[in-house]
C-alpha cells in the first residue's frame, strides 16, 4: 500500500469536502455532518460480556456532557422514567475541519443473559430505544456474523452485505469484521457510509473489528497510525499487547474465545509481529475456552496469485497449530477461499490446523489463485458468512449477497478436543463461481488467460468437478 498517495489523497478529499460541505446529507458529495441528535450508534465491549457492554455514538461539538440511559426490557412503554443514567466519556475529533465529539458509555453490573434497552442522547435529545442482550455466564451456543472487506462502494452496495446477513441470522450475539471497512482510513464521509449501511443493527447487535492496511496511514513524521476514527467509535477491549490498544485483543464469550490480531502493524514492523505472537502464545496456552476463533486482516495463505504473506505466516501457523485453533478469518484478497494447509492428496477429515477462510464482502473483486489449499472458492461474489458454536459442533456457512447458501462445513469437536471436518459443500445446488471478474478479462494478456485457464483446470480435476 503507498501510506502517502493514501495520505495526500485523503487531504485533497478533506479539501474538497470542506468545500462544498452542506448543512444535510448531500448524496452528490457524500457529506455525513454531525448534529445534537445522536448518530453511528455502535455496541462493543471493554469489560466481560456477560455482566457490561459498551456503546459509543457521534455528535456535534456542543454537546460536550454525554449520557446514556438503560433499563432491564420490559414490554410496557412505561419504564423510561426509571432507566438508569451513566456519564459518557467524550472524545473531541477534528475530521475535515470541522470538530465533532465522540461519546463512550459503558454499562456495569449487569445481569448474565438478559435483554436491556438502552437510548443514548444529552438528556434532551436522544437516540430511540435500542436493545440488546448480555452473553450467559456460562458455555452456550453462540452464533456469529463476518465479514471480509467493505471497503469501496459502501453505502451503494456492501450495504446488502450487511443487512442481508441481519436477515439470514437475526438473533447473532457478534457481527466480526476482517479489517478494510473502509477504503481511506481518515475519509469521513467513508465512514459516514459504513455505518449508514449497518444503520440501526449496529446498536443492536455488538461488533468486533479488526484493522486493515486501509486503516492505517502516516502521519507527518511518517509513521505509521491507525485511522484517527478507530478509537473514538469502536468501543474494542484493551487487553492486548502494548501499544496495540483496541486493534489487537480478545473477547471470551459463552465458550468461544475471539482473538484479533493486528496483521497491518505486524507487517510494517518485525518487533510488533514478535510482541503479537508473544502475546497470541501466552493468552492461548492458559486457554480455558473449548473453542478458538482468530480474525486478522491478511491471509495466512492467499487466494491471489503473487500475493503471500510470509513472514507472518512463518510465525503465526506454527502457534496457530500448536494450540489448536480451530478457524482464522481474514480479508484483503477480494476472493473466497475456504480449505486447510494438508497436502493434495491426503484425507482432510482430521485437520492438523485450523480452517483458514478468506472472504469478501464488498463489491472491489480480484482474480483468483485456485491454490491448493482451498476446498471451496469463488470469485467475483459479494458474501457474508454466518457461524454458530456449541459445545461440540462449531457449523459454517458462507452465502452470497442474494442469499443463497455457497459454502458449508460442520467441525465437530470430541472430548478430547479433536476435530473432525464434515464437508458439506459437496452437497450444495449452487456451482462453484469461479469465472474472473470482466475487468481482468479484458485487461488479462493472452499468456495470463491461459496460466489461469490452466489453474482452473488443476483445480476442477483436483475437486472432480466436471
């Protein structure tokens, strides 16, 4: 990625927006300016999630005392007036230049596995009611959404992404995000169309995110930063490495432990990479959870020819394998690639590591490699997956944007930790997509054409599709 093109691109956007600002949301140029009224209302954790949850919210610089209200569900409109208020803590941010705050609630002491309703506003004006519920104290089914890269396009189109997957898994305690949410990580209106996607689910369903390298830039000395929005509107755990606070972490949740690891920092910077994998072993050899979920943004192993993340993936798989992580889910490469790193050739029921999975949500498409590992891929698609998790059975499914079922496996785990594979993508009535965006057809060489052509070939055979 060139952090300074990135850099003076999103100035001269800066620029242009403050130009031609207006006092509402203007589609021509893409202006999301912050009011009194509470808006990009998004749910995430800094303490357990069984007993507290965190909120944060977006407004105008007059609003400078921030409170939120909560109060047990009830389905009587009558219990507003004995919700409990809490202090928000406020974080001043010049974007575009112009000074918004942003708010941070987060609500303590309560009960395991009960719904609340919460507003968030200035005592004047407020948010609606939202709701959402606190995990069990104890291991129980959890069901997931995730998503690969947003990144472009976002309000025009990965906004079926989202509320498609909404549709498919309503009742999803998480919604998980491979890094690249948006394309230039400063770029307000960026984010300004992010969470106008997500809208309302946003507040209703917590999210946990993890950096890409689109959410980083340098700053004037050139060093490298994430975005200046990712701390003041994601409410992340602080429980990761030094100086990787609320891009790299981990969450318990009913059984599952959730880590996110901060790929982009750890490729600009050999020191972070070894402090994250320090980190990654010390936090999973006293692992009391029955299973493991590592999100990062860049792959173990590619899905695009001539992309490969080596070094990371030198450091990383070793400790991945060693303490039985059961599936990684990553972004970056604009394909879907699903598989585990065994031989061609060998059985893949009894997987040796974790199932990687790259995925994409967003609408910017890449060719794809057809490596070896990979059990299932497609290209050119839109998708979102959904996971849930029990004691024993950890089940995927990957669909796309128009809600057909493309992906499926089922991992079940013994009592002895052992996992086996159930592949049951073999069963599915959607065919593989494989066929390369019309872009590469177009701007392809003919000896590019026919290397693909040829991987294509290698891959049917090796899946005995016809």
């Amino acid at each position: 990625m060139q952090y300074t093109h990135l850099y003076f691109k999103s100035v001269f956007a800066a620029i242009l927006l403050a130009v031609f600002s207006e006092p509402a949301f203007s589609q021509a140029n893409k202006t999301y300016p912050a009011s009194s009224f509470p808006d990009r209302v998004i749910l995430g954790y800094k303490g357990d999630p069984a007993t507290s949850q965190a909120v944060n919210w977006r407004t105008d610089s007059t609003v400078t005392d921030a409170i939120a209200a909560i109060h047990e569900a009830d389905p009587s409109p009558d219990f507003p007036p004995n919700a409990r208020t809490i202090k928000a803590a406020t974080h001043r941010l010049v974007v575009d230049g112009q000074t918004v705050n942003y708010h941070e609630a987060n609500f303590s002491e309560l009960k395991p596995g009960t719904q609340y309703a919460y507003r968030v506003g200035n005592g004047t004006q407020w948010s609606e009611w939202f709701h959402f519920k606190t995990a069990s104290d104890k291991p129980e089914p959890v069901s997931f959404l995730y998503f690969g890269d947003a990144q472009n396009d976002i309000r025009s189109l990965w906004s079926r992404a989202v509320r498609g997957a909404f549709a498919t898994l309503p009742k999803a305690n998480l919604m998980i995000h491979a890094g690249d949410l948006i394309n230039n990580s400063n770029a307000d209106f960026q984010w300004g169309e992010w969470f106008e996607a997500g809208g309302w689910i946003n507040g209703m369903v917590p999210n946990l995110a993890t950096p890409g390298n689109h959410e980083y830039y340098r700053d004037a000395n050139k060093k490298p930063l994430v975005s200046m929005h990712w701390k003041p509107q994601f409410a992340l755990p602080e429980n990761g490495p030094d100086g990787l606070s609320e891009t790299a972490y981990y969450l318990d949740y009913q059984g599952v432990r959730f880590i996110a690891m901060d790929s982009q920092a750890a490729i600009l910077d050999s020191t972070i990479l070894d402090k994250q994998a320090a980190w990654f072993e010390k936090l999973t050899q006293n692992n009391p959870n029955r299973w493991t979920v590592v999100v990062h943004h860049h792959p173990i192993y590619s899905t695009k020819s001539g992309r490969d993340n080596d070094e990371w993936r030198a450091k990383m798989e070793p400790l991945y394998k060693k303490y039985k992580v059961d599936i990684v889910l990553q972004g970056h490469d604009h394909t879907y690639g699903r598989g585990i790193n065994i031989p061609v050739g060998q059985s893949r029921k009894k997987p040796n590591g974790p199932i990687y999975v790259v995925s994409v949500s967003g609408p910017k498409m890449y060719d794809i490699g057809l490596q070896n590992w990979m059990d299932r891929a497609a290209s050119n698609t839109q998708l979102y997956q959904a996971i849930t998790v029990d004691q024993n059975k950890l089940s995927f499914k990957a669909f796309t944007v128009n809600g057909d079922l493309y992906d499926a496996f089922d991992l079940n785990k013994d009592k002895n930790g052992v996992n086996t594979l159930v592949e049951l993508s073999n069963t599915l009535k959607t065919k593989e997509r494989l066929e390369l965006p019309g872009r590469y057809l177009k701007s392809f060489k003919e000896e590019e054409l026919k290397e693909y052509n040829q991987r294509y070939q290698e891959y049917k055979k090796r899946k005995g599709i016809k």
